[in-house]
C-alpha cells in the first residue's frame, strides 16, 4: 500500500533509505552505491525537514506494516522532482520501484505537471538504463556530485548528476 509518510516513519525510513543505497546490506540489491560513496545516504534531519518541507509529499510503500520502499515528489513550477526512490534490497525486481513511478505519473497529473525530471549519479549505468526502458530520458543537464559528510566520494571516477526527464 502506499500512503503518505509522516514524522512518526522517519526511524523506519533512515533505516530503509541507508540499507537500500550504502553499507553491506546494500549488496543484496542492484540499486547500491556502496562501491562510489561512503557514509549514509541519508540522515533523520534530513528527513524530517523533507517531510515537514509543504511543498514536498514523501510517500511509503508499506506490505505487513513494514515499510519496504519510498519516493520524494517535489512540485517545481511545470515539472514534478522525482528521489530517493527506495526499494528494500531483498525486494528490488519484485514491481515496487515500477509502482512507485506509476505513482509519480499520477501525482504529477493532479497536480497539472507536465513531465517528471530527476537526477542520477552518472556513473550508475543500469540504474539509468532502468530508467530509461521507463521512458525517461536524458536532457544534457549535468551538475557537479556534491560531496558532505555524509556524501563520501570512494568512487576512482568522478561523479556527478545527470538529469532525466520523461514527458506526459
């Protein structure tokens, strides 16, 4: 089921979103990025300012009670933000990344956007590719990795962010 998710599931979320990209754990799905960034991939702060941002709906993907997935929607002018698309890594191939963008393209027809745009690191060639077979493209935009403390480049390539963009 997927609901809109509140202060309370920032534990469940931290724990999710980390496990998905960062860390052994990550491993056991496609979706990690434990062999170009260390650290977390995401903090309780954070989450907790991107849930009580209004301008934002950060939606879960829940089975049994637990929360196995997730998705920021960002409305910005004609277009809809999509990240921090999660999905449990022992459950990645299951259809739930597939429902979540499913979701996107009904959120942003609500809400009277034109296409759906996100960003990815550029060296996650599958990842784009996945994207791509969903029909999004990319648009040529690019902009520099940004590196923190909890955004830690292990990576022997540069990074950085492409965008793609799919048209409804």
């Amino acid at each position: 089921m997927i609901t809109k998710a509140t202060l309370h599931d920032i534990p469940a979320l931290t724990t999710l979103i980390n496990s998905a990209y960062r860390g052994e754990t990550s491993k056991k799905g496609w979706t990690t990025e434990s062999h170009l960034l260390a650290g977390k991939r995401t903090t309780e702060k954070e989450l907790t300012e991107i849930i009580l941002e209004p301008k934002n709906t950060f939606l879960k993907f829940t089975d049994n009670d637990q929360i196995i997935g997730s998705v920021l929607f960002v409305a910005k002018e004609h277009q809809l933000y999509l990240g921090l698309l999660t999905v449990s890594p022992e459950l990645q191939n299951s259809g739930i990344g597939k429902k979540m963008l499913a979701e996107a393209e009904i959120h942003a027809a609500t809400l009277g956007l034109s296409s759906i745009i996100m960003t990815v690191v550029s060296v996650r060639a599958e990842l784009i590719a996945w994207y791509k077979r969903h029909g999004y493209v990319e648009t040529g935009e690019r902009e520099a990795f940004p590196e923190s403390e909890i955004h830690i480049n292990i990576s022997d390539e540069p990074l950085e962010f492409i965008y793609l963009e799919k048209q409804l």
